[in-house]
C-alpha cells in the first residue's frame, strides 16, 4: 500500500462523503463507480464488484453518523419516519446483503443499474410545493413508507449501499416530505440500513479493511463539511445535483452492463 493508494482512496472516500452529506445520502451512489473504475487508472490494483460493495457499506455506515450529527438541530428530523422507515430498511438490508454471496459480480452491478435508473427517473418527476408544507405539519402514510423502505432496503443491501439514493426520490415524490427534511431524515434512515448491510458484508467476509478504513476517516471529516453546506444550499438546487449525480451513474453502470 503506497502513498499514490492512500490519496486515491482518501479522495475517493473524501469527496463522496461531502456531496453525500449535502444532499442526504449515504455516498455509495457516488463511491461505488469511483472505486470500481477510478484505481485502475492509477495503476492500482482494480477491486471486485463484491469488494466494492463490502467497502461501500462500511464507508456509509459512518459518512451517514457525521451527517445525522450536523442535522441534529432545527428540526429537521422527523422521528416517526424514521423509526417505521428506518426498522423496515433494516431487515430489508439484513437479507438483501447476506444474499448478495451467492451472486454473481454481474448480479451486483445490474441489481445497481436497475436501482439507479429508477432513482434517476423519480428524480425527474416534479415535485410541486413540497417545500411549503412547515415542518411541523408534515404527514404521511406510516405503513406505505414502511414498505417501499423494506424493497429499498433488499435492493441496497445486495450493492452494498445504504438505499438513500432511492429513498430520497421516494420520500419526496411518493410521501412528499419537505427538502431539507428529507435530506436530514434520509440521513438517519441511511445510517440504521447501513447497520444491516454492514453486518452482512463483514459476516460474509466482502470488506477489505485497509481501504474502508482509509474510507471511514475521509467520511467522518467530509459528511459533516458536506451537511452544513447543503443547509445554506437552496433546496433547488440540491434536488438538481442529486439527480444528475444520479443519471450520470445509471448510465455509466448500464454502458458498462451493455
């Protein structure tokens, strides 16, 4: 392991984690193509589709706890949310990673592709006055919530990621909670999936330490950077960074599937 690995991975880890705290999601979106594709640029060894996901969920698990503690005021954190949505993800996760060892590497990537073409077509959809609704006044249905959590939760699972890429469209084009109370929120949410997901890639033996640590330290000091910008961010423009991060990576996953 030289120095040329540890900034590749360091940077990698780095700029994900900021753009993940910013627009709520735990980063594997953005990650997962970085650290298949951009290594063996470098001359450094390429990691499998199963390493990479093993990385990605660690790196999540603790990229989503800086940007939870960022958002921590101002009530941004809808708890009743996040307990149905969160305990759903969390056994969806559980089976989706345990499942992932008996998949093939071109499993993982198209599980990926499929979960990212639908995020990027949901992020298109409008989203009309979402963000008038004042937060202590926002409703949903608890059990709908719950569900699409839990088929988030099985697909996230599988790639190593902790679903916030899906959720996020979910939570305001389906539920029609406000931005920044999504971005926080899906934050939470995120961190209890990636619970499950971490669980299962390390029981299964699909993390490499020394990369996801390198990952983990470049989490824990970007998210934070990442979630007190995006509250200074208009909630426009967060929505439009999130969805071409999004189609950019759907269709650079489907050019390779194809």
């Amino acid at each position: 392991m030289d120095f040329t690995y540890l900034i590749v991975i360091f940077l990698i880890g780095f700029i994900g984690s900021y753009i993940s705290g910013m627009v709520g999601i735990g980063g594997s979106i953005i990650k997962y193509p970085m650290l298949l594709y951009i290594p063996p640029l470098f001359g450094i060894a390429a990691f499998s589709a199963h390493e990479v996901s093993g990385i990605s969920a660690v790196q999540v698990f603790f990229a989503t706890i800086g940007g939870v503690w960022a958002y921590r005021k101002g009530g941004y954190l809808n708890k009743t949310l996040i307990i149905y949505m969160g305990s759903a993800i969390l056994v969806g996760s559980l089976i989706g990673s345990y499942g992932s060892r008996f998949m093939s590497e071109g499993g993982i990537n198209l599980i990926y592709g499929i979960l990212a073409l639908i995020a990027a077509i949901m992020m298109f959809v409008p989203k009309k006055n979402v963000d008038d609704i004042p937060l202590d006044q926002v409703t949903f249905n608890k059990w709908l919530a719950a569900f699409f959590a839990f088929i988030v939760g099985v697909g996230a699972g599988i790639v190593g990621a902790a679903g916030a890429f899906l959720l996020v469209p979910i939570m305001l084009v389906v539920l029609k909670i406000p931005t920044r109370m999504t971005i926080a929120t899906s934050l939470a949410i995120t961190f209890i999936s990636s619970i499950g997901s971490t669980v299962g890639k390390l029981a299964t033996g699909q993390v490499e330490f020394w990369p996801a640590l390198i990952m983990v330290v470049a989490s824990l000091i970007a998210s934070p950077l990442g979630a007190n910008a995006g509250k200074k961010v208009n909630t426009k423009i967060l929505q439009y960074i999130l969805a071409v991060l999004i189609l950019g990576t759907a269709i650079k996953i489907w050019m390779d599937i194809l």
